[in-house]
C-alpha cells in the first residue's frame, strides 16, 4: 500500500533543530561563559516533539479531508525507526513518529461503519477507570466478531 500511495509523508519528532539553533545562535557558548551548563535535549523534550508531529499529522489528515483525500497512518515506522531513521538519514534528535499515505479513495466511506469504541469508553469524566476483564470483553466484543469474520474471509 505505502509504495503505491500517490503521497507519503513522514512526521517527525524533530528537536534537532533547537539544538542546532542553540550552538549556532551562541546560546550555548553564552551560557558557559555565565556558568550555565549546556544541557542536550532530553526525555521531556523529546515527548514535547512527539505531540508537535503528531498535531501536525492529524491537521493534515483533516486537511486532505477536506479535498476529498483520504489517508491512512502507518504505525509500523515506530518499529522500525532504526532503519527508517537510516534510509533518510536522521540526525541524532530526530525521530520518526507516523508515516501517513494519502490518495483518492476508490469509494466514498460510510459513515459508522468504520468499528470504533464508543465514547462512553474512550473517554473518561474526573478520573481514569481501568476496565477490569468483563469490561474488555464487552467493550471489543464487536470488533472481535469483525476481526473472526475478516479471518474467515482470509481462509
């Protein structure tokens, strides 16, 4: 599917280049001179460009949307960051966070029949309630039938 979609982009977590721009700019320097250590970008920071990829990727899904392009994200770029980060040859505070292909859908799709948990389970009022077994069940129950017909269908 990737390699036929008309479009793909990669989204990344991209902190590089704020580091970059701290040396370049003489921040850094600046900072030794009044004792400030330089301190390299860390775990924080990196969860900060997550959400920034992210952000950016859903905007343009909604984007495409809009002009009739559907799209499809590629979650298996976070397995395979290594080789991803590789093939396009990522700096060190760069990281892959979603692929996204995006082309003309054969058939328009309809509403609802995308499987999808419902709200009163996604969503959570005050506090976070973990479903105990029972829970779960009932809540995918749905997508369980789904996913045995699909594998029937598969032989």
């Amino acid at each position: 599917m990737i390699s036929k979609a008309p479009l793909v982009w990669v989204f990344l977590a991209d902190y590089q280049k704020w580091a970059d721009y701290f040396i370049s700019s003489g921040a850094v320097e600046l900072g030794l001179k009044n004792g400030i250590p330089y301190r390299p970008p860390l775990t924080g920071d990196l969860f900060i460009s997550l959400c920034d990829a992210l952000v950016a990727a859903q905007t343009a899904v909604v984007a495409a949307e809009s002009l009739g392009i559907g799209s499809c994200y590629i979650g298996d770029i976070l397995e395979n960051y290594e080789s991803v980060s590789e093939i396009l040859n990522l700096p060190k505070y760069t990281f892959p966070i979603t692929l996204l292909c995006f082309g003309y859908p054969k058939k328009k799709p309809i509403p609802g029949k995308i499987l999808r948990c419902s709200a009163d389970d996604t969503f959570h009022t005050n506090t976070y309630h973990q479903k105990n077994a029972e829970e779960l069940a009932a809540m995918y129950k749905e997508m369980d039938r789904s996913v045995q017909k699909m594998l029937k269908n598969w032989g």
